[in-house]
C-alpha cells in the first residue's frame, strides 16, 4: 500500500527515536522508500549507522554538508519525495516548524517542501498540553499537516502517564497510507490541481466609431461554462471575455475585453498556461481606421465606405509560438458548411490539438442556444458527440483535456 512512494523520514530528538527503527522496517515491508534525516538531538538517541544500516540509504544529518549539498541538497530533499514524515516529532521542532525557523536541515525542509506533511509527535504530557504546543499544533493542522496521535499510556519517566507517546509504527505506516489513498482520490476528483487553464469567450466588438461597432451573434455560454468546468476540476482559470451579458464564473479571473487587439494582448499576458481553448468567436476583420469621432451621415445620401483588415489570429499566434503554446490547444470551428473539411484545415493552418467543430446554421439554434453538438476534430481522427447542454459539452471537453495533458507530462 506504500509501493513506490519515497518518504523523507525526519528523525527529531526525544526517546521514542528508538521506535523509528521499527517504523523504517514498517514502512519499507509496506514497498515505500526511505530517506532518513536526523537532527542532533536524534543522533543522541540513535546511531546514523542503525539508521542507515535499516533503511539502506544515506542518512542526512547537517544542513551544511558540502556533499550533500551538492548532490542532493535541502530543497530537493524536501521535493522530490512524495511525502515527509515526522517521527518522532518533539515540542521543539514542531514549534519551530510552526514559526517557520529553519536552522537545521530538519526544519529547512519543512519549510521548504511542498509534499504532504504527516507529523508523529512524542513529548511528556504536560509539554503536549502546555498551550505554547497546543497552539504550534493548531497553527501547522491550519497549514494541512496531519497529526498521527500522540497515544496515551506510560512515558519513559518513571511513574508519568499520559497523552504523550508516539504511535505505534503499524499506525504511523497505516496514516501514511491514509494520506496516499487522499490524495490519489483528490487527483480523480480535481485532475486539473495545480494547472493553469485560459480559456476565450464571447464576441469581440470592433469599433466603426466612438458609438457603432460590428459585432457577431455569439452569446459567450460555450467559453463560460468551459471555464466553470476547469475551476470545478480544480484548475486556476483565465477567462478573456469580449462583451457577453452573462455573469463571471465562480473562482475565475475574468478579463473584460471588447476588440481581438485587446483578446490577443490579454491572452498573451495571461500565459503560460498548460491548457488553452479558444471558444471566441474573434471578429475576422477591424475598420482599417475607426473614426475618433461619430461619423456623419453624407447630405448626398452615400453611405461611408468602411475599409477593412485582417485582425490577428490568436489561436493561431499561440498556435505558432513555441514559447507560448501549451501543451493542450484547442480551437472551435463555427462552420455553416464542409463542416470536417474547414476543421481540418483550421487545424493544420493553427496549430491546434483538436478543433470542436460546430454547425451553426441558424437552424441549428446552437448560437446563443443551450445546446451543442459537437464534432472532434483531431490529427487521430473524428469523433462525433450526440447533441448535449453546454454545460455537459464543456465538462466532457474538460475531461478529455485533462487527460490529453496528463499523458503528455
Ligand atoms: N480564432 C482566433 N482569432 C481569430 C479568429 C479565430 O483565435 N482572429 C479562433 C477561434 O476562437 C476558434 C478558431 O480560431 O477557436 C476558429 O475560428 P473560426 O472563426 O471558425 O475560424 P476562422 O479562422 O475565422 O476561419 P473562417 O473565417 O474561414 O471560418
């Protein structure tokens, strides 16, 4: 049940220091690795050469070993692991874990690591009920570090009893354990934790004037619900908006734009990222020189010529730029016919992952609509997806997305 997870093991000063002993032969029975660290107090107790003789591994004991430091070093130490544990974990470190002190090795990993933290602590009751503890304890539960007893029972001074002791090793291996099952749950639920996801929506206006604009019909519902969608899988969402009328998602940047220069400048400065769908339907063309003024109506009755330009591409820029492309890029492909055939052209002359293709045929209702029905266009093949809500479309898409960038990293 630990099989294959690497455990940075931080010895800590007290007497129960003879029971880590047994809790290395614990936890490699169970299959996991075991890095050892001691503190000074620890090599009071234990010898580095048990310690090192039971886990079959390098002890790491002073913060300024040159070695070390060159081979592993403390953040490393306390990163490339998948979880510390703290045992036995004595009043002294844990408050100067709690205040964030790192004068050891010990304590500069605990500040340094970012892997869960599972702590074991041993002292005398009176010290485990003294409120200076009792506080440091409150304030390291708050931070997400997890507590496996102390249990209750006789403590090596003669005649004390109380909550005090170190967990049995059996227990202290099943809470390591516990933390894994968490996390691999934590993963299935929120794929996308810790992942940046930028996602576009909406129109985009193009000003004629400082009043009149061109402008498309579409409503911004497809984007939005894609952004709702990765925030629920757990993802920091970018959601550039050109003008929808519909309310920012919940726990989402939203960046409010109108024309594709202000989509393309707000999407460049939002990335990196390692998704990015591209659900605007961007304005292909701007009014070469859009009036400062209101332009007049002519007195001879002859309407203004607008002349037009091209406006950038922006899945295709990010499409094309090494630097700034994710590893995920999705595009859409509105599309009133040769639905498959423009898709895959879109694909090819974008960069893209995958192109959703859409007809959006008024018939069809899909703007502005509820609904949508997709086709996936990918350089594996075509999938087609039965009619759904956007909410739907945009939580399967999410998915498929999640699992595209995990078997790419
Ligand atoms: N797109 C973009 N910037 C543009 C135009 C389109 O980022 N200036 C993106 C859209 O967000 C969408 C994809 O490109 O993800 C395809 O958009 P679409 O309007 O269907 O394609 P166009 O390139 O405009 O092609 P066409 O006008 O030939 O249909």
């Amino acid at each position: 049940m630990l099989n294959g997870k690497e455990i940075v093991l931080i010895i800590s000063g007290g007497i129960a220091a003879y029971k880590s002993l047994d809790l290395i032969r614990r936890l490699k029975e169970r299959g996991a690795r075991v890095i050892p660290v001691m503190t000074s107090g620890a090599q009071e107790f234990i010898t580095p050469l048990a310690v090192g003789a039971l886990s079959a591994e390098t002890v790491f004991t002073d913060l300024f070993d040159r070695q070390a430091e060159h081979d592993v070093g403390h953040i490393r130490l306390a990163r490339d692991h998948d979880l510390v544990l703290i045992a036995p974990a004595t009043a002294n470190l844990l408050a100067k874990f709690a205040l964030g002190i790192a004068d050891d090795l010990a304590t500069s990993i605990l500040l340094a690591t970012d892997k869960p933290v599972l702590a074991a602590p041993a002292m005398n009751p009176k010290m485990w009920q003294d409120p200076a503890t009792a506080r440091n304890v409150e304030t390291l539960k708050d931070r997400g570090v997890v507590f496996c007893g102390p249990a209750s029972g006789e403590m090596a001074e003669r005649g004390e009893a109380g909550v005090g002791r170190m967990s049995e090793p059996l227990d202290i291996a099943a809470a390591a354990a516990a933390i894994f099952r968490n996390t691999a749950q934590q993963t299935r639920d929120r794929p996308l934790a810790g992942r940046h996801v930028l996602i576009t929506a909406g129109p985009t206006h193009e000003p004629i004037d400082p009043v009149r604009y061109i402008a498309n019909r579409s409503s911004g519902k497809q984007g939005y619900a894609l952004a709702q969608a990765a925030a629920e899988a757990g993802a920091r969402v970018t959601l550039v908006a050109g003008p929808v009328s519909l309310p920012d998602p919940e726990n989402v940047d939203v960046v409010h734009v109108e024309s594709a220069a202000e989509m393309l400048k707000a999407v460049e400065s939002a990335l990196p990222a390692d998704i990015a769908i591209m659900a605007a339907a961007v304005a292909d063309w701007r009014v070469a020189s859009a009036g400062a003024q209101k332009i007049k109506k002519d007195r001879n009755g002859k309407p203004p010529a607008l002349e037009l330009e091209e406006n950038p591409d922006i899945l295709s820029t990010v499409g094309h730029d090494p630097k700034l492309r994710p590893s995920v890029l999705i595009g859409f492909a509105a599309e009133t016919q040769d639905l498959v055939a423009n898709a895959l052209g879109k694909l090819e002359r974008k960069n893209a992952d995958w192109i959703l293709a859409n007809d959006v045929s008024p018939a069809t209702g899909i703007m502005g609509g509820d609904a949508n029905t997709i086709r996936l266009v990918s350089r594996d093949g075509i999938e087609d997806w039965p009619e759904m809500g956007k909410t739907e479309v945009a939580r399967r898409i999410i998915t498929r997305a999640a699992e595209a960038l995990a078997a790419r990293s």
